[in-house]
C-alpha cells in the first residue's frame, strides 16, 4: 500500500511539473512578451514633423511620410493626420503613416487687363479671391470701364481669399461702358469709384435686414453690363438693421 501510495505522489508530481511548464512555456511567458511588443500609439497630429518623428521612435515606432499637402488650418511642416489613430495598439517597429501640411495654398493673381470689370470680378471669386476696392483713372489705352491692372499685379503668389484692387479706365460724356456689377458691395466703398466713373447715385431704397452686412447694395439699377454713359443716374437698394419707414420719417421735413 505505502508502494502504491508512493507511485501516486510521483506520478502527481510529474503531471504537475509537465502542468506548469506547458503553461509557463505557452501561456504565461507569450503574455509577457506580447505585453512588452505592443505599445498604444500616441497622438502626433498638430505637432512638428521633427517632434512626431522623435516622439514615435522613442516608443519603438517608425514614423513613415505618406503625403505633404496644403492644408490651410495647419502650418507648414506639421502633423494634420496619422495612421492608425491615436490610442491604437500596435507592435513594436510598425509604421505609422504621417499627412504633413504644405501650409497655405498660393494663388497666382490672374491677368486681368482689357477684361470689363463684370468679367473681372467674377474670374477673381473663381480662383478664390476678393475685391479689396476699384479705382477709376483716365486711360487712351482702353475704352471705359475696362480693367488696366491690378495690385498686386497679375502672376503674383498671394493666399486664398486676398484682396486685390482693380484699376479700371474711366468713362466720359462721349464714350460709353458696361455697369459695373454692385451686389454684395458696400455702398462706403462703391460711392467714389461711381463718382470717379462720372455715374450720379440717385434713389436708395433702404430694406431692412438681419442676415446682410448693413449698407449691403441688394439691387441696382441699371443692371451690371448695362451700356451707360458719363452723368447716368443709378438707383440702389441697401440693406440697413432700420425699418424703411423710420428712415423715412427721418427724411421728412419738419413743418414749421
């Protein structure tokens, strides 16, 4: 009996042993390894290529440009997407793909000399471009209402939504020229190059509104294109945060 007995404590002690390596060798020691291969990727975005890139291989990663491209909200040689997103685990001497930024597109101002100023403007909003301001002056070198230049000049690199100011030929009594487009415009900004074009405002009918700048021109006649001449009359149409019939009693004499 003590025999068997003996043989059963040896043959539990051998099973066990076998037990605890198969489970050392396959399970224990695999987690440990495998928790020591993989790390959570950390959040490079908005940072300096520089940075990102000595962030990464700091935790065993290997950072990987797979694209410069213009992005307006991020600066030039920064980090504005990554691949896999941050927090992702991921094993030691991957890539993690990164979108660096070319900062802020140029735009190269386009020619715009001969064109009528309609034409102008409207090639402008095309290329993403604003009108900062028109100024008229007499020119023998193009009929009236034509642009001559503009500042900056044409082929100039400049951002997305830049202002540029036209120059466009002056009109006279005897010659005449297409009506220069006026919505969207501010009134401030339009009454001196009218002037300077020989056009006289004449009506303005104020309309109320909330959802337009005040002094915003909403209608205008004669219409853009429209061949006038040196002392025509215009009428506009002009937003104002007023109601109409206060500005015109505003406008009515006081009775003596």
């Amino acid at each position: 009996m003590k025999i068997k007995k003996i043989l059963f404590w040896i043959i539990i002690a051998f099973v066990s042993f076998v037990a605890g390596v198969l489970l050392m060798n396959f399970i224990i020691m695999p987690l440990i390894v495998r928790q020591g291969d993989i790390v959570a990727v950390p959040d490079v975005t908005e940072m300096k290529l520089e940075d990102a890139e000595r962030v990464l291989k700091s935790m065993k990663l290997e950072p990987y440009i797979e694209l410069y491209d213009f992005d307006p909200t991020v600066p030039e040689n920064y980090v504005f997407k990554q691949v896999p997103i941050p927090g992702t685990e991921l094993k030691i001497s991957r890539r993690v793909k990164l979108w660096i930024s070319k900062g802020q597109e140029n735009i190269l101002v386009p020619y715009l000399a001969g064109l009528p100023l309609v034409q102008a403007e409207n090639i402008l909003r095309r290329f993403e471009l604003k009108v900062a301001n028109i100024e008229s002056v007499e020119s023998d070198s193009f009929p009236p209402g034509r642009v001559l230049k503009t500042y900056p000049p044409s082929n100039t690199p400049v951002s997305k939504h830049t202002g540029i100011r036209i120059i466009i030929s002056k009109g006279s009594e005897k010659e005449g020229f297409p009506m220069p487009n006026l919505f969207g415009r501010n009134l401030s900004e339009v009454e001196k190059p009218l002037s300077e074009m020989g056009l006289v405002i004449g009506n303005i009918k104020y309309i109320q509104s909330e959802n337009s700048e005040e002094g915003e021109i909403i209608l205008q006649s004669p219409q853009p294109e429209v061949q006038v001449s040196s002392g025509d009359t215009i009428t506009l149409a002009v937003t104002t945060s007023i109601s109409d019939t206060m500005i015109n009693k505003k406008e009515e004499p006081k009775e003596e």
